[in-house]
C-alpha cells in the first residue's frame, strides 16, 4: 500500500504544474484571485486570455475562463494575434479587460471575471502602435498608461472619455522611457521600457514598469514617483527592486500590483523558464513593502509559485 500511495502522489505532484501566464494580472473580488497573463502554456490551445482562480494564491484552478477555459477568446471582440498583456477592473457595476492584440489596445466588457468579455471589434484609435493598457481612475478622471513603439518602447499617458472608447488626444504625454544603465544592460538602438502598473500612496503617485527586452535575462522591474498622475516621473535610486540578482529567476518581469485581503501588497509577474530557456514564461508572486515611500521586496518574502490542480 505504501508503494501504491506514493505512486499516487508521485502522479499527483506531475499534475500540478505552473499556469505559465506571461505578463500576468491577478484580480481580486468577493475572496477570489484571478489570474490573466499572455497565454505561455503550449498545453491549452487557442489563442485569447485564460483565467485561473484561487483563494490562497498557491493553488489555483483552472483554465476556468465561460469561453472554453477562456475569459476572452479570439472572435469575442477585436483582435487576431498578439494577445498580450490583459488588465482587469470594475466600473459602472461592469468587468473590463483591457488588452493589447494587433499591436493596439482594446476594452472588452463582462458581468463576471470570468467573462465571457466581449467588445464589438475594435480598438482605441491611435495614430501609431500601442501596447500594454493600465487604466486608473483618480479624483474623477480616467487614466491610460500604454507603451507606444516610437523609437523604443516608451511609456505614455493620456485621459480617457468616460465611456472608454477612447483617449483625449490633447492629453497624451510621455511619462518616462530607457535612461538608467540597468534598463538597457545590451545597449539596444531600441530600448524597452514597458509593462506600467500605477497605484497611489499618501501624496505620491507610483508607476511600476519593466525594463529591457524581455528575452534578456536582466529583465528587470523599477519604479517611479510624481506627485501628479501625469507626471512629471522620477526614477527612484532602489531600482530595479526585483531582479534576476534579488530573486536568483532570470528574465523577471512585466506584472501587476494587487493586494490580498488584509491589504498586504504583491507584484505578480514572469520569468524565464530557465536559465537557458525563455519560453513557456512561468507565474511568480512576491508580497512587497512600501515603508518611507521606499517600495521594496519584503524583508524575508519568498517567491510564490502558482500550481495548478
């Protein structure tokens, strides 16, 4: 019997595998986690954003998206290729994903989590490419930040109507691209500043971002300051705070802040498969602190590895 019950647990342990979601989000409502990525896994076919959902952030279930696992599946709304980078929020009594497909951003709209979100087909207009949506909301005004392919990847920010359907073009202003060393460790013509998350302590405004191409093992997350959600934007001196360096996992990256149910704050974000291997990009969480304005990793965390059962 001994021998049959670890074969089964052996079985078991094979079975519970990262949910491999690149660019990761996680969501949280009424207890639940919800966690979107850049779909990474080769074991789910389709192309879209899958959701998985846990109550303690270590073991989550799923593909359990309403559309075939899927919580936007290609043919729901706008886009063909290149689903990247979802986010999700609540306004008006309504689920939103924003999302990058085509190499522009587009809102879909659902009564649940889990979707299915649907829009009818078309994306935010711009006049250039644009990826990776973070929307905010503060003291009345809607906020896009987004990545423009313009000489780099370069961050922006713009004010959104109120309905969504689009920015105000008179409001589009540039909120930070590649300066430091550590955000271009190859020396690229193109350089990469991407993936921007913002939040809001005290008087302080706090954007999040990525830097280097995500291929590179230095792909790293460091943060900015600005008393305005607009800017202007100063590189804090700590960064990178999560590293490849901090966190022994190459290729860490592109993520999203979120809090659990006793405020404690976490970043979700990517790494590389290996140390030889980018892809499938597996899930990582590491709970933060934000002490004196500093935002750090906190002081004793361990990375968490989501695993599906």
């Amino acid at each position: 019997m001994c021998g049959s019950d670890d074969s089964k647990e052996s079985v078991i342990a094979e079975s519970r595998i990262n949910p491999m979601q690149a660019d990761p989000t996680i969501y949280s409502h009424n207890g639940t986690y919800y966690l979107y990525g850049t779909k990474n896994n080769p074991n789910v076919q389709g192309d879209g954003f899958t959701v998985y959902t846990s109550t303690d952030l270590e073991n989550w279930s799923g593909p359990a998206g309403a559309h075939d696992g899927f919580a936007f599946k290609k043919g729901d709304g706008y886009g063909d290729t290149g689903f990247w980078a979802p986010q999700i929020f609540e306004y008006n009594s309504k689920f939103y994903m924003a999302y990058t497909a085509n190499e522009h951003i587009a809102i879909a709209e659902s009564s649940s989590p889990l979707g299915p979100f649907t829009n009818a087909g078309n994306p935010i207009p711009s006049d250039g490419k644009q990826i990776d949506p973070y929307v905010f909301f503060d003291n009345g005004k809607i906020y896009l930040y987004h990545v423009r392919l313009d000489q780099g990847n370069r961050i922006f920010v713009a004010e959104m109507e109120d309905d969504l359907s689009a920015i105000k073009p008179e409001t589009l202003i540039e909120c930070i691209h590649a300066t430091k060393p550590w955000e271009n460790t190859e020396n690229l013509d193109w350089a990469v500043t991407e993936g921007p998350t913002v939040f809001k302590s005290g008087e302080l405004y706090y954007m999040v971002y990525s830097a280097n191409d995500f291929r590179n093992q230095n792909y790293a997350v460091g943060y900015a300051t600005s008393a305005s959600p607009t800017g202007p934007w100063n590189k804090e001196n700590s960064s990178p705070f999560i590293s490849q360096q901090l966190l022994n996992a190459p290729g860490t990256g592109h993520g999203d802040i979120f809090y659990d149910g006793a405020g404690a704050i976490y970043y979700v974000f990517h790494t590389h498969f290996s140390t030889t291997q980018v892809d499938p990009r597996k899930t990582a969480i590491i709970e933060l602190s934000l002490e004196q304005g500093v935002l750090a990793i906190k002081p004793g965390a361990e990375v968490i590895w989501p695993l599906t059962h």
